[in-house]
C-alpha cells in the first residue's frame, strides 16, 4: 500500500493538471456546501419572518379588549340557535315527535293523507346529540289546505326545513309530496338509542 501511496503522490507531484483537477474538485465541492447552507439560511430567515408576523397577530388580538362580549354575543347567538332546535330524550322519541306533529297538523287542516313516513334518525353531529328526522308526506293537493300545512311549518317555533316539494297531476287528481327534516337536540346526554 505504501508503494501505491508513494506513486500516487509521485504522479501528483509531476502532473499539474492533475493537481489543478483537484483543487477544481475541492472548489466545487466547497461552492456546493456553501450554496446548501446560503439556502438553509433563506429557508431559516423566511420562517423566522412567518412566526414574527403571526406573534404581532397574536399580540394585537391579545390587546383586544371586547373578547367578553364576542363571547356572550356568541353564548346569546347559539342558545337562539338552539332554541329553533326540537328536543327529544331518545331518537325513537324524535321520530315519534315529528311523526305526532305532522298528525296533528294534517288532521287540523283536515288533509286526506295517502301517505305519512317518518325515517329513522340520521346522527348528524355525534359530539352535540344532533338528530336529523325526515319525514316524507303525501296527500290530495288542496289549496287551502296545503297552504294551511306550509303556514303550520313556516309559522312552528322549531325548524322544519323543507327538502323538496313537488305538485302533480294539475288537471286529474291533483297531489302533493313534501319531504321535510327536522333538527332534534338530546335533553338527556346520557341516554342514546
């Protein structure tokens, strides 16, 4: 090995473009580190100015005085949203809630029913008890009276929102179809069915 070393050192002694090949390699290499680390510092620079502009954000709202009252806007804006929501103890009470409802309604308004499904609960916000019932409706179209039913929905303190509604058979035997849902929130957050 130490005759190889020699005659490489030998060969290194008396060639100079292999010297100055070397040192171009070395130069290389020595611009490339530094490019990598020029890039880091870029790289570091931009994310410092990121974090100092959202501590200014942090800081200006922290400054913000009125956070109490956003709250209780807030706390006042959900109990009314909340309000417009049915309650029930269990889905099978929801269901059997919106199904009463719509009896009684349609028998107010004296509306020959063909047809008056309640679906089953559809979960949609688990962490909130928050029930979707949908309840499916049809009936001989009477004007009176199909106004009567979307006076009763409209005018109901709790929502009842209206995904479709079709007319048909404006000539013979004219009949309705409305599908409406309605938002049920748990009393009891221990109970579940």
């Amino acid at each position: 090995m130490s005759t190889s070393k020699q005659s490489m050192l030998k060969e290194l002694q008396s060639n100079t473009r292999l010297r100055v090949g070397l040192w171009l390699i070395a130069g290389i290499i020595a611009i490339y580190g530094i490019l990598l680390l020029d890039d880091q510092r870029l790289k570091l620079q931009g994310e410092y100015k990121t974090t100092v502009a959202r501590l200014h954000q942090l800081e200006n709202i922290a400054q913000q005085a009125d956070w109490t009252k956003r709250a209780d806007e807030i706390k006042k804006l959900r109990q009314d949203l909340e309000s417009k929501l049915w309650q029930a103890n269990t889905q099978g009470l929801a269901e059997a809630n919106l199904q009463a409802w719509f009896d009684k309604q349609l028998k107010e308004l004296e509306i020959n029913v063909q047809r008056l499904k309640v679906e089953s609960v559809v979960e949609s916000q688990p962490t909130m008890k928050l029930w979707k019932v949908t309840a499916h409706i049809g009936a001989k179209f009477v004007p009176k009276q199909f106004d009567g039913l979307l006076l009763a929905m409209a005018k109901n303190p709790q929502w009842l929102i209206i995904e479709r509604l079709d007319v048909f058979g404006a000539n013979r035997n004219p009949r309705f179809v409305i599908i409406a849902s309605a938002y049920f929130q748990a009393k009891n957050e221990d109970k579940k069915s």
